[in-house]
C-alpha cells in the first residue's frame, strides 16, 4: 500500500512537472497522456527521455567569455565580417547574439560528397599537426576505418602533438573497450560524451552529441554529416552512402575550436585555456564568409533551428534542403510551406528508405501531404542512403552541418552547421543538388493521395512517436 501511494505521488509530481516547464503544447500533452495512461512504462520512458534540460548550461556563461577572449586576443576580431547580401545581416547578428559566433571572412572551403577522398584529406592534415588535433564524433567504428584513424592519432601523439578524441557514449555503445583503451595507451587523451547508463535517474540518458568536428593546429578544420566507419567509405546493402562533409581553413576554424572545447570542459570538468589552440591565422586569398553555429539541449534559445528559420524566411527565388529524417518542428514546417506558397521553388530531398527502423521513414512521409500542397517538390534519393545534411537559399547562403531536419537533432542533440555566405559555395552545392536529382524520383501529389490505407495508418501511428524519435 505504502508503495502504491509513492508511486502515484511521483506520477502525479511528474505530470506537474511537465506542465510547469511550459514546454510546447504537443509534447506536454503527449508526456501527460502518457504518464496517465501508461503510469508505469510511461514514468520509465519520462525519467529517460521526457526531461526539460533547457535550465542547465553546458558551459557557464563566464567560462565560455574566456573561450571568446581567448579567440579574440588572436586577432580573430579583425576578420569578422558582414554578409555581401545585406538581406542575410539580420541572420548574421542574431547567431552571434545567440551564441557569440561571429561571421568570419577569409576562410577556404572545400565540399566533400564522397567519404573516401575526405578521410584522406583529413589524414592528410592531421599527419602535418604539429601543437594539436582535436576531434569528435557521433561515431567511431573499430573496423579497418577506424583502426586507421587510431593508429594515425597514436603516431602523432608519440611525436608529442596533444591529440584529444571524443565520442558519444551511446552511438558507440558497442564498440570494443580496447579500441579507445589502446589509444590511451599510445598517449591519446581520449572522453565519451555523456558515459550511457541505463538508469532512469539518468537525467542525460537523451542528450547525445551528434557533432563532427576535426580541428587541426587550428588553422584547418572540418565538420559534416559523415562518421568514421567502414560504411560510409563502402556503402550498404542496398546502394552507396551519400553525405556532405566540409574542410574549412581560415580564421572561422577557432570556432569550430571554441565547441569542441566547450564540450571538452562539459566531459571532463577541464578548462582548457591554452593560447595555443588559437594561433594566428592568415586570411585565406578565397575569402569565404563562415559562420560556425552549434545548439544543444543545454543551450538558452535552438540556435540551428531559428537560424534556418531565419534564412528560409529570407528566400526569394530558391530552397532545396537535403535531410535523412523529415520530421520538422512546427516553426520549420511553418517557414518552409510559408515559403513554397510564396512562389519560392522549394525542394526537399530525402532517402526512400530507412537506416533508423520503418518508424522514421514512415514519420518522415506523415509530413509530405500537407507540404506538397503548399508547392513543395519532394524528391527521394533511390540509389543508397541520403545522409547529407544541407540547406541552400537562392545563390548566396548555404548550410552544411550535423542537423537533421527533426525534433531530435533541433531540439535534443548536441549540433553543429556552418552558415556560409558566399556565392561561389553556395552554387557549389547547387550543383550537387542537381547530380542527386537524376538519382531522384519526384513524388506525385496526385499519387501520393491514393496511397493504401494500411500505409495512412502507419504513418499516423508514426507520427504520434515523434516526440520520442
């Protein structure tokens, strides 16, 4: 009796606890039916996974200043920027007064749609490190990839160049002890994000950094969509692995620097200040314009989410996003049919089968009715998986980066995208888009509608789940 009365008291506490976060409708209402009619399975699936984490802060506000002098006593100040197309100066200053990200000019960058020329050119740059190497990832596989990382790392940390690795603690669940343990051995410093523990008193069991950042002495960099494993260099069963990833040389590398140290101090308590990690850096003779923005579910306001909100708002003539998941949260969703009724040529194309299980792919398609009657041109990627993450506005602005069009990456994961302004990129990336349209087939609306009914329902059931995806 003593044990029912303590467990209907923390139900009952739970659900006053997720009204009072005044969290968004939906979801509040999603977590209080729930926690109603599923008290047990559902205060299970609440402690891991339901919790608000917006009132901690990865970094403290005074830590992440000294971080910014750090930068800034470099000179870096000195090469921060403004937009060439004034109409994206709005977008500029409100990622910079989110996250005190400057835009910086006189950067490189290269774009890389295939894995096996960007991990060579990635081993390429860190076998020339000679202060330091820097590097997280979602996802680091012990197969011959890997393998050929680890060795790489440990050779240079024997040569005394500070190698630091981190990884999520969950993607990387099943990888073997020793993999990480042999290159702490070899002088690696090596940290999980976030040590996964099964544990519903976990209040971080949700929150997994999906990040991919390789600093190199800081004057190269790079960040993406791609991992280190053996299936994005070789494909899977069904066709190749289509990602975008970027190498950046320049002075917006110290913000790429400025993340991963952040989160270095969030794993380990450690406060990196050496000056050494932001060396002065020459402007590059391309002059691209590089904006870094990160956004996690530690951070005051969804920094990638309202910076795409942002840029789609400003679009006149063209939008064409790239995304494995479409399952948007309502202010994307919103500016993205604002934009298609507007007369805007959107196109968002993503992979017509799943990596994640049925219940994604099907979640994902719960969206396109309602999206393609606004006008948007929906196109699915049919000869592997799409896994690039990219958004281009017009001829003038770009996003490449780690955020999938979701309520997870936008709203639970630890990201990272570069906003690019630059025309030259951005037609670059145009031209990408167009090559992965011949191994596209359009949806057609009017097919679309007469779709069984058996599929309506999974996508429904779908649906309802997204608060979890």
């Amino acid at each position: 009796m003593l044990f029912e009365i303590l467990f209907i008291l923390i139900v009952v506490s739970s659900i006053i606890l997720v009204i009072m976060e005044n969290r968004k409708p939906n979801v509040a209402i999603f977590w209080v039916m729930v926690l109603t009619l599923l008290p047990i399975v559902g205060l299970f699936f609440y402690l891991l996974f339901g919790k608000d984490h917006r009132s901690r802060r990865v970094i403290k506000p005074d830590e992440m200043k000294l971080l910014s002098e750090i930068r800034d006593s470099t000179n870096y100040d000195s090469q921060v920027a403004e937009p060439d197309e004034k109409r994206f100066s709005k977008l500029a200053s409100m990622m910079r007064g989110m996250g005190d990200t400057p835009l910086f000019a006189g950067n490189d960058v290269r774009i890389f749609t295939d894995f096996t020329p960007m991990f060579q050119s990635m081993l390429d740059d860190i076998a020339t490190a000679e202060n330091y190497v820097h590097i997280q990832f979602y996802k680091i596989e012990d197969d011959e990839v890997g393998r050929q990382l680890a060795d790489l790392l440990v050779a240079k940390a024997k040569q005394g160049v500070d190698v630091r690795l981190m990884f999520d603690s969950f993607a990387n669940l099943f990888v073997r002890g020793d993999y990480y343990d042999r290159m702490r051995r070899g002088g690696v410093r090596v940290q999980s994000f976030l040590k996964f523990i099964p544990s519903m008193f976990t209040r971080d069991i949700n929150c997994r950094t999906h990040r991919k950042i390789v600093v190199v002495d800081g004057r190269v960099g790079y960040t993406g969509g791609m991992n280190i494993a053996r299936r994005y260099r070789d494909g899977i069963n069904h066709g190749v692995w289509r990602d975008t990833h970027i190498r950046i040389a320049g002075p917006a590398v110290s913000q790429l620097e400025v993340a991963l140290l952040a989160d270095w101090r969030f794993c380990t308590k450690e406060m990196p200040t050496d000056h050494r990690f932001f060396p002065a850096v020459q402007a590059h003779p391309s002059n691209r314009k590089v904006q870094i923005v990160t956004s996690g579910p530690m951070d005051e306001w969804n920094t990638v989410m309202q910076g795409m909100v942002q840029a789609i708002a400003q679009s006149r003539t063209k939008l064409w996003l790239q995304t494995p998941y479409f399952i948007p949260t309502e202010p994307i969703l919103l500016a993205l049919r604002n934009a298609a009724i507007a007369g805007v040529d959107v196109r968002i194309m993503m992979p017509d089968t799943a990596d994640r299980g049925a219940v994604m792919l099907y979640a994902s398609q719960s969206y396109f009715r309602e999206i393609m009657k606004a006008g948007v041109h929906v196109y699915l990627y049919h000869d592997g998986y799409l896994h690039a993450k990219t958004m281009v506005v017009d001829d003038d602005f770009v996003t490449i980066g780690s955020t999938n069009i979701d309520s997870r990456s936008m709203e639970q994961n630890f990201e990272v995208n570069a906003f690019i302004y630059d025309q030259q990129t951005v037609l670059r990336q145009q031209s990408i888009f167009l090559d992965d349209i011949e191994h596209c087939h359009l949806v057609d609306p009017a097919e679309w509608e007469h779709r069984s009914i058996y599929h309506r329902i999974l996508e429904s059931l779908s649906r309802l789940l997204t608060p979890l995806l």
